[in-house]
C-alpha cells in the first residue's frame, strides 16, 4: 500500500514533538558526554521520513556546527544518498550518542544507554519503515552485540521492531579509509547495498520499484 501524503497539520505535529524532544534533552548535564562537548547534535531531516540513518556520534565539525553527519563523512554519506538518488532531506539523520565522545573515541555502554532513549523517542515520534545502521555501533544497538559483525552482515535487512527493517551499512568513516571502487571492494558493497535500500524505500511509497537510470538528479554511480 503506497504512503499517503501527510498533511500541513500532520507535519507540524511532528516538528513539535521532535522539538520538545530535542528542547527536554538538550539542558545539559544530564550525562557525562554533556560535559565536554561543544554543541548537542540532535539529527535533522524530515519529521515524515520514512527512512533513517543513524551513525554512532558527533565527531569535531558536527560537535561544533549541531548537525550530524556535516564533516568529511557526512560529505561521503550524502555522496552515498545521491548515488542512488535519494536526497538529505527526505530522510532523517542521526545518531546513537547525541554528544562528541572526548577524540571521537566509540561511546561507552554506558554512554550508549544514557543517550539511547533519545534514538528511541525519536524513532517512536518519526516512525521511519526503513533504518540504515551505519557502522558496527549503530548495527550493534539495535541488534545486540551477539549480532554478526558488520563485514560479515554488510547490506543484509534485519526485522527489528514495530514493523522496522534495519539495514546493516559500513560507516562511511571506514569507506574513506578504502577507497577502492573495484568489484567487492567495500564501496562497491555499500552501492549494492544502497540500490537494494532504495528499490524497498521506492517499493515502500510508491508501491513500484523505480527504474535504476539516471533521472533528472543526474548520472547516478559510485561515489
Ligand atoms: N560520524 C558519526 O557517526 N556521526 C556523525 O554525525 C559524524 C561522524
């Protein structure tokens, strides 16, 4: 059954609940990453995205700007986004912890279950179909750490909860650290990947699976 289109009230709706979300969590101090950032990244897309990517964290460009995913491998992700024609701001972005772990180290268990109930609030309000985990951590909080790691289960969908299929991705952080566009190589992977989230995600609203040509968006390959 395609989506139906929501309407002014509805979306107003949304961008309400999400900003009593962000205003109730953003008061710092309620944990210890609140501490030492600059700026609480909260995500941003839109209210009705019915596809979401969540990373692990903030790192440096996105602790000081507030937006998620807006440093070098937020340019790779949103390279990741026009490759198979899906843009910024159709989807919503976020991440696991809402504030820069000190280095950008991985966030603790314990960071990841103080801030987890954030992602899960948003989660509730947004009710996306689809989620793209990108990386092990992400993959992790929503799978269990018994989970398969993330080369072994790269671009798989996992049922999650609430009628939610998760899709496992590389972090683009990894992609820019192999750079290679060869057959299986991990960029590779992550385009299959992307083309088999995208004909859901077309599926999901439209009903149809589009046909994978370049449109007026323009030529669509490999980052
Ligand atoms: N890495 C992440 O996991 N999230 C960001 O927002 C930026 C880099």
């Amino acid at each position: 059954m395609p989506d139906v289109r929501p309407s002014e009230e509805e979306i107003a709706r949304l961008n309400a609940e999400l900003d009593g979300l962000r205003g109730a969590c953003e008061t710092p101090m309620r944990c210890k990453l609140c501490r030492t950032r600059t700026k609480f990244v909260f995500g941003e897309g839109s209210p009705t995205a019915r596809l979401m990517f969540v990373g692990e964290g903030p790192g440096e460009q996105e602790d000081l700007s507030g937006r998620p995913f807006v440093g070098p491998a937020g340019q790779l992700l949103d390279k990741v986004l026009q490759s198979v024609g899906i843009t910024r701001e159709e989807v919503y972005i976020t991440n696991v912890v809402k504030c820069r772990p000190p280095g950008n180290r991985t966030p603790t268990d314990e960071e990841m279950a103080e801030c987890g109930p954030i992602l899960m609030e948003q989660i509730r309000i947004l009710k996306p179909r689809l989620i793209g985990a990108l990386g092990n951590v992400a993959k992790n909080f929503f799978l269990g750490k018994t989970a398969p790691g993330i080369t072994r289960c790269m671009g798989q969908f996992f049922p999650w909860k609430d009628g939610i299929e998760l899709q496992a991705l590389y972090h683009p952080s990894f992609l820019l650290r192999n750079q290679q566009r060869t057959v299986g190589s991990p960029k590779w992977q992550m385009w299959q990947a992307m083309k088999e989230l995208k004909r859901r995600y077309d599926m999901m609203r439209t009903g149809e699976a589009a046909p994978e040509s370049p449109g007026s968006k323009g030529q669509l390959s490999l980052f």
